[in-house]
C-alpha cells in the first residue's frame, strides 16, 4: 500500500483534480448506460491516472478502477471479436491482461477471452494454453462466477485438436458445475427457470457431451446425453428453440448410428456363421469321401 496522504488540507490544483475525476466517473457511468462503451473507457482511463496521482499507484482506488477498466476491455474485445476487428480484439485484451493484474478472476475471464480469441484465428494451441492458464487461476478462487465456462471452452478446443478423452472429461465437468448451478441452490427448478441463458448453456453441455461420446463410438451414451439435452431444453427452453432443434436432429443421429451399428453387428454374426456353416458341410464331404 502507498504512505497515508497528509492531513494537511489540499492545495488548489489537488481540488481541481478531485473534481476533474469526479467528473470523468460522472461521464463514464452516464456513457456506459447509453450503450458508448469506447468512450466510456476512454473516462475511465483518465479517471486512473487521475487516482494514480491522487491516492498512489498501489492504492485500493487504483486497483478498483484498474478492475472496472479491465471488465470494460473484456466486454469490448467480445463485441470486436464477433465484427472480426482482430486488431481491436488484440489490443483490448492486452489491455484487459494489465489491469487485471490484481484480479485473479478478471485475469480468467481474461484468458478464457484470448482463448477465444486465438481459436477464432485457428491458433488452437495456443487458445488451449491460455484455457489452461484460466483453469488453473479459478481452481484456487473459492468463487467464480460461471464455472463450468471454461470446461466447456476446453471440451470445444480439445475436440477440434482430435483430444476426445479429455474433451469428454471437461464435458463432463462442466455438466456437473452447471447442475450445481442450477438446480443445486434454493428454488431448485423453478430458480433454474428463471435463468434461460444459464440453461441454454447446460443444454449445449448435453449437446457437446453426446458429440464426444460419438467420436469415441460410444454410441448408446451419446443417444443418453442428446436425450437428456433435448428433456432440458424443450421444458425450458421450448419445443421450437433453435437449441431444442439442434438436440433433437442430433438425437435421431444418435440413434440411427446404434441401428447401423447394429445392422454392421448382425452382418458380421451372419458372416461367422456362415463360415462356421462353409467349414462343418466341408468337414462333412471330406469325411464322406473317406
């Protein structure tokens, strides 16, 4: 921490800058609700160097604002990323990366956006470092706001590297952490109603579930997952959400593969027997011939 301010009353240029940042903190917010977010960072960044002047760089002013400034960077680099302005991504997540210096949970959400990031651009492995980095981080936090996020960035990026056994452990684990989260706490179902986007993840978890279990032929636990999945989203979600849709297509694939297999299953019974038939008559001739 920096060394107590004095009790000495401030000068004329100290007011000045008390009221320059109360002013910019006034402009930020107001920005910030009508939807300026570039602009509102802009304040907030000023704001900073106002706070690292006034109260010192290690102060609790400081590392508040700093985390202000690195969610606002966070949600920027997401909306840049949809647009595909790569360099704007870059340089608002290299910011996001110092001001949350002091903020292990902003520094995973952080990670978990450059992982997305970097898998965007096809840079999987390194979009799978930065995953790591960000699962590491929220392991030792006894709180982090959506958990089961970065399993599931971990189970996509693990899929497309051809890593289906880990793939499906993080499926896995993210399925755990979001039942936990939705049904787990007080309320039970009718809280987990209210939270259409958090139970349009869990569905996606099911469906990300049933794709890994396919990649390994595990065709009976996938038709399982696509099921449940569709169970979920059609009482929450809807009958005619897209997701619900999805599930659904995917369970009839499911499904159709187990008959395949089956049908592949009973050709190659019919087969041995057939041999086993083709060697007992041949048995029988040679014998006869005797």
């Amino acid at each position: 921490m920096s060394s107590p301010r004095s009790s000495a009353p401030p000068g004329p240029s100290q007011v000045t800058e008390e009221v320059a940042l109360q002013r910019l903190d006034e402009a930020g917010a107001l920005l910030q609700r009508e939807g300026r977010y570039i602009e509102a960072l802009e304040c907030l960044e000023r704001g900073l160097v106002l706070r690292q002047r006034l109260f010192g760089s290690k102060s609790e002013a400081v590392w508040s604002a700093c985390k202000a400034a690195g969610e606002l960077c966070n949600l920027l680099a997401m909306t840049y990323l949809q647009k595909e302005d790569y360099g704007m991504v870059g340089e608002l997540l290299k910011k996001a990366e110092i001001l949350t210096e002091r903020d292990p949970a902003g520094r995973a959400v952080t990670f978990n956006n450059l992982a997305c990031f970097c898998r965007q651009q096809g840079r999987l492995h390194a979009s799978l470092t930065y995953l790591q980095r960000a699962l590491a981080i929220e392991q030792r936090l006894t709180h982090v706001d959506n958990p089961a996020d970065t399993h599931l960035n971990l189970c996509a990026v693990l899929s497309q590297l051809g890593r289906h056994d880990e793939a499906l452990q993080h499926s896995q684990a993210a399925l755990q952490l979001l039942q936990d989260e939705l049904f787990g706490g007080p309320g039970g179902a009718a809280a987990a109603a209210q939270k259409p986007d958090r139970i349009a993840v869990l569905a996606i978890a099911y469906h990300n579930l049933g794709v890994e279990h396919e990649f390994l032929l595990q065709f009976t636990a996938s038709l399982k997952a696509y099921t449940k999945g569709v169970e979920i989203a059609s009482v929450y979600l809807g009958a005619d959400h897209g997701i619900t849709a999805t599930l659904r297509s995917s369970q009839l694939g499911a499904a159709r593969s187990i008959e395949e297999a089956k049908k592949r299953e009973q050709l190659k019974a019919d087969e041995r027997q057939r041999k086993i038939e083709a060697a007992s008559t041949k048995a029988k001739v040679s014998m006869g011939r005797r």
